[in-house]
C-alpha cells in the first residue's frame, strides 16, 4: 500500500477543529451562553436611544456576570466606555460611526452585493429565512442590518440562525477592521462576534483586502429600498435608488 499523501494529516487536523467548533456541538449551556452573548451584540449594536442608555447599568451587569473568555473581555471593554458617556456623545458617535461611514454600515448585504439587483434579492431571500422560522422583524429595519441578524441567530439557534452571519464573514471583518483603524470603542463588540465565528481563511483574508481597496460592486441599477414597491418586491429595472440611509431623526435623540 502507498504512503498517505503528506497532505492527509493536516487535512484531518483541519477537520477536527472544525468539528469542535461546530456549533450544533455545544452543550444546551454553552448554547446558552452563546445566544447571550449574541443578544448583548445585538443590544449594544442598536441605536442608543432614551431605552437603551436607561439599561446601561442592567447591561454592564449582565457583561460582568459572563465567565471568563476573550468574548466577555471584549464586551466589558465595550461597556466600560458606554457606561461613562452622555447620552448625547452616544447619540453622535454611533451616528458618525455608522451612518456616514460605508467601510462601517451595519447593513451586512451591501458588503457582499453593493448596490446591484443582486442585493434587493438577498434582503428577499434573509426576510424569507426570518418568516420560514416564525419570526417577524417588525419592519423597523432591513432585514440585514447587524443587530436584526443577531436577534435571530440569538433565537433561532446554531445552524440556521446563525448560517447569515457565516455568510457574511467578511463583511464582519471589514467593519471590523475599519472600525479599529478609527479606534472606536465599537469595535470591542465586533471582536466579541468574531471570536464566535469560525477564524477567517487566507481567501477570506484576500477577499476582504480587496474589498477594502475596491468597495464592493457598484451596478446601479435596478436597485431600490427594500419594499418600497411592496412585501419585498422590487424597484422597476429601470430604476435607481440608493439603499435608504439610516434616519436623520437619530442626530435629534429619536430612533
């Protein structure tokens, strides 16, 4: 019989770390667990409003209440900053962070499609993924904005309520590489959800280097803001509309 190909070990040792790290593999506490730490993402990701700044202290405790791990650390790194600040410095910062910088939007499908047709199908395609489980937005956002994609992986569970953030992993990584070239506190939180995805490959890596220099596909056409034509339709071919920025009521403290 032949020698294995050099190959084969590292083959297997590749895919025993991803089965130890496969999340249908957790145990119902580290399962726990984890959609805590989704949900305390999604929280302190969201705009923060009169609600959110009124359970700052609530939020603090439940981040300090988490065992000890490079997630908790990052979260209580983020808390510490949240906690201090007025809510008016809050107010301004998440909207310089977010709203008027691309290479930081929270809108996951802009990384991945630009503003092609391609995108108004993908924002289809994640509502639908929403309805097929029973869980219903409520319509306050597009359905791929950060926070609303961790709800429902906190919700829906490993494998498909966490497959959009999968599939958005590089995404994830440019805006959490911008939002550290900016040394914003908000890219504690982006560091928790990474550590709660599988480590990036060097073609992820390279995607993500040229995602950084070039931007994303720039087709504009046939693009309009989600359901603006209907329940999830779509704009007429020959129509152009930028996909619809965040409100311009948040500068004035309402979300």
């Amino acid at each position: 019989m032949s020698p294995l190909p050099a190959t084969v070990p590292a083959m297997v040792r590749t895919r025993v770390r991803a089965a130890i790290r496969r999340p249908s593999r957790l145990t119902p506490k580290e399962a726990e667990a984890r959609a805590l730490l989704l949900r305390l993402c999604s929280l302190l990701l969201q705009y923060p409003d009169r609600e959110l700044t009124m359970a700052r202290q609530e939020l603090a405790s439940a981040v300090s209440a988490l065992p000890s791990s490079p997630a908790a650390e990052q979260l209580a790194a983020f808390v510490s900053w949240f906690a201090d600040e007025q809510p008016e410095a809050l107010e301004q910062t998440y909207v310089e962070t977010f709203d008027l910088r691309r290479k930081s939007s929270l809108y996951l499908t802009y990384y991945l499609h630009g503003d092609t047709r391609r995108r108004g199908m993908a924002l289809l395609t994640l509502n639908q993924r929403y309805r097929a489980a029973g869980w219903d937005t409520g319509g306050g956002e597009l359905p791929d904005h950060l926070p609303v994609v961790l709800e429902f992986a906190a919700l829906a569970g490993t494998g498909g309520g966490e497959a959009p953030l999968r599939r958005h992993r590089r995404g994830l990584e440019l805006i959490h590489r911008a939002l550290t070239d900016a040394d914003s506190p908000y890219r504690h939180v982006l560091a928790t959800l990474l550590t709660l995805l599988p480590p990036p490959t060097e073609a992820d890596l390279a995607a993500v280097a040229r995602l950084a220099a070039e931007g994303p596909p720039d087709e504009e056409v046939g693009l309009a803001p989600y359901g603006s034509f209907g329940d999830g339709e779509f704009a007429p071919p020959d129509t152009f509309m930028p996909p619809a920025p965040a409100p311009t009521s948040r500068t004035e403290g309402h979300r």
